[in-house]
C-alpha cells in the first residue's frame, strides 16, 4: 500500500485504470504503519477508488478513519452484524461507542473527531 501512496499524479490514473478489473477490493488494516499524512492519502486514494465504481472492504483497528471513508458500514459480533448504515451514522451509534471504544452513551463523554 505505501508503493501506492509514493507514485507520481500521473502514475496514480495507471494504478486507478487497473482497479476497473476488479469489482471489489478487500483490505485488513490498511493504515497500519502509516504516517498521518499518508492516511490522509490513502483515505483520498480509497474515495478516488470508489469513484470508479470499485467496493472497498476495509477491515481494521483504526475505526474512526474507516468510518470517515464509509459509504456503507457493518459491525460484526459473534459473525453477526449487529449494526449496519453510513459510517456517520455507525460513528454516533450508543452500541458502537459502547462496543469498541468503551464509551457508555450516558457518561456524557465525547469521541473527539
């Protein structure tokens, strides 16, 4: 993933003209690693994928920035999804907050964007 994000403007329409084979792609903790900057990248890259049609699965730890990039978004416990809609609408869910990030919805306590 960081060749991707190292390649020149003009390199990125070869890598994007790729993505049109594929229907989806599926990634496990793509922002492991990475600097702050190049998340950003990536989550610029992961819109400009979308834009061409492609689903993206993307599986992580680093929950707020997949939710950011979301169109659509799933959580799953016990190998049932518990939860499904936009990743705004997952990113303010009481069970959600409770779940992953140990927040119970009544302490009043804010996930900082």
């Amino acid at each position: 993933m960081a060749s991707i994000l190292k390649t020149t403007p003009k390199n990125h329409q070869k890598i994007f003209f790729s993505f049109h084979k594929f229907s989806f792609i599926l990634l496990d903790d793509p922002f492991l690693g990475l600097t702050p900057k190049d998340v950003n990248r990536l989550c610029n890259t992961f819109r400009q994928i979308r834009s061409y049609g492609v689903t993206l699965f993307l599986a992580g730890q680093h929950v707020r920035r997949i939710l950011r990039v979301a169109t659509k978004s799933f959580l799953l416990e016990e190998g049932k999804i518990t939860l499904a809609g936009s990743g705004e609408q997952l990113m303010g869910h009481p069970h959600l907050r409770e779940t992953l990030f140990g927040i119970v919805a009544e302490s009043g306590i804010e996930i900082p964007g």
